[in-house]
C-alpha cells in the first residue's frame, strides 16, 4: 500500500517503491494499490499518517525463508 503522493509526485519517477523492495527482498510477486492516508501507531497512540508505503510478504506455510 502506498500514499498516493508518493511515486511520481514525490521521486520524479514510477515504480520507485516497488523498485526498491525489488533491490532490497528480490523478485516477488507483488500487489498493491494507492491509499490516501495510512492508520498506524506511534508510540502508545494512533494517527494517520501520509507519505508512506507498507508491505506485506505472504508466503505458503512451511516455505524455508530464503533470508535467514
């Protein structure tokens, strides 16, 4: 999930977070969609956050972590 000024609007190019989780974890597949504020903690409290990008990584149960 991404906020929807990142990308483009904020990098001056596409596919920047999408290219960097690519460099850093490998080539999965991967999904996603732009969001327009993102709720998550900080601290003991919750706020909406803008800006950002999360990811998830699913797997089947029993796969052997290739990064450990």
């Amino acid at each position: 999930f991404s906020c929807l000024g990142r990308g483009s609007y904020l990098y001056g190019k596409p596919d920047h977070d999408t290219d960097l989780f690519i460099e850093r974890v490998g080539d999965l597949p991967l999904t996603g969609f732009f969001c327009n504020g993102e709720i998550g903690p900080v601290g003991e409290s919750t706020y909406i956050h803008g800006y950002t990008s999360a990811f998830g990584i699913v797997r089947p149960m029993g796969a052997v972590d290739a990064m450990t």
